[in-house]
C-alpha cells in the first residue's frame, strides 16, 4: 500500500511540473521562437540588476580604467542601437571587469553584461569585443535564463518525481536509481547550455555586421579562446560551453548561411 501510495504521489507531482511548464508559452520578439517561460522582462531586468553587484564583486569589482571600461559601453550600445536587441525591453549596461586572470564574459538578464579584463586583454580588435559582447546580448534577448529558470524547476520537478517513485526505504538498493535519475536531470541542464551558446553565437553572426563590424572576428576569439584553454578546459559532453574547435565550424556556417554573396564592404575587422 505504501509503495503504491508513494507512485501516485510521483506521478501528480510529475504531471503538475509537466503542465505547469508547457502552459507557460511566449513567442520571443528577436528569435521568432516558442518559448516556455515564467518570467516577465521586467522580472528579468529586476532579478539582473539585483545580482549585478554581487557578480561583480566575484570578479574584483568594475575595473579602474574608466577609459577602457567606456569603450566597451559604447561598443556594447552601438550593438544594441543597430539591432533588434534596441527594441526589446531590456536596458543594456556593459561592464568591464577588474579580473586581469580570469577570461569569461557573461550577461545577466535583462541586460547586464560583463567582460573581465583578463579577457578583454586578449582580444587584439574591436570587432572582437564586439563579437564578445554581442553574443551576451545574444543571451539576454533570447531569454536564455528565463528559460533556463524554468526548465531548471521542470528538471527538478520531475527527477523529484523519479526519486519519490524509485526510492524504497526498505530496499537501499533503489537510491542508486534515485541518484542517476537526478543525474540525468543534471546533464540535460548542461545540453540546453550547450544549445543556448551556440544560438548566441548566432546571433552575434546577424548583430555584429548591423553594427558595422565583421563577424569573422568571432572566429578569432574562438581561436583565442581554445589557445587560452591550453587542453585544460573539461570535454565538452560535461561543459556548458561548447568546444571553441566546435564553435568555430558552426560560426563559419553561420556566416556562409547569413551571406551566400558574401560580407559587406568596410566592415570593422
């Protein structure tokens, strides 16, 4: 009887997270995608500029150039001016980070987007800032938290489910099935991060020629990135971050896709 009651417990708690997220749908405005989200921009702009400050110190705070930290502001809103990410709700700000070690970049949503200056140190041209920061603008217009958010409690929700069917405290034996089933739940986390970059990456390869800069630089930030990760970097498989090797393939596709005919003239390189 227990066991029984224990299943039918899994199973409503299994179908309230499965309704409770595919109810929820959005076509977003940039992507033209149906997207599952429970999050207004609003939310997403109050839940970004909350965390800013805490992100930042995480990094040493705002760095102390103000001159370097400006050209990545003006860089940062050249992109949003020029592309569809200036008609979404979302207030960019772009912030250069005091880190000299650490090379990352990162956005928040709504509109928060870092570089540190370990990486910013790296990059040679400004067309490689810009395809730096166009892939975080990437991120925030196509909500890529919002939906990491969400689906992150349609995982919990339904692994939670898996346990409370799985789990015996009478037989041990079934908490390894409990533990794989929340395994399995972490590593689909990690592939729809996997999907999320590549998209942004593609979304720098259509925002960064609208703001006068060539989209092959990406290229050589991925370059730069794999010189950088020297083998050290963890495979791919567990990795929110596709290989930069992989990246590399997809962004030339992109950009073939994008111009057949080939680029426009004068682009920034």
């Amino acid at each position: 009887m227990r066991g029984s009651l224990r299943y039918i417990i899994a199973l409503l708690l299994g179908g309230i997270t499965l309704i409770s997220y595919y109810c929820k749908r959005s076509v977003n405005e940039v992507t033209g995608e149906v997207q599952h989200v429970d999050m207004t921009a609003d939310q997403e702009i109050a839940l970004g500029l909350q965390a800013a400050p805490e992100m930042a110190q995480q990094y040493g705070g705002i760095h102390p150039d103000r001159q370097a930290g400006a050209a990545v502001e003006r860089i940062g809103q050249q992109i949003v001016r020029s592309t569809k990410a200036g008609q979404t709700p979302y207030k960019f700000q772009f912030h250069l980070l005091a880190d000299e070690n650490t090379i990352n970049a990162f956005a928040l949503p709504g509109g928060q987007v870092f570089i540190t200056a370990g990486l910013l140190k790296n990059l040679k041209t400004e067309g490689q800032v810009a395809g730096v920061l166009a892939h975080e603008i990437g991120h925030v217009v196509a909500r890529h938290s919002a939906e990491q958010i969400a689906k992150s409690k349609l995982t919990q929700g339904l692994t939670g489910a898996a346990a409370i069917g799985m789990y015996d405290p009478d037989r041990p034996g079934t908490a390894v099935s409990a533990a794989a089933a929340a395994m399995v739940g972490k590593l689909l986390t990690l592939r729809y991060g996997r999907q999320d970059e590549l998209e942004a990456d593609k979304l720098a390869v259509d925002f960064t020629p609208s703001a006068g800069y060539d989209p092959r630089a990406m290229i050589q930030v991925m370059e730069i990135l794999e010189q950088a990760n020297h083998g050290s970097s963890p495979p791919e498989f567990l990795s929110t971050h596709p290989n930069p090797g992989n990246r590399i393939q997809e962004l030339q596709r992109d950009i073939a896709s994008d111009y057949p005919q080939g680029l426009p003239a004068n682009l920034k390189p």
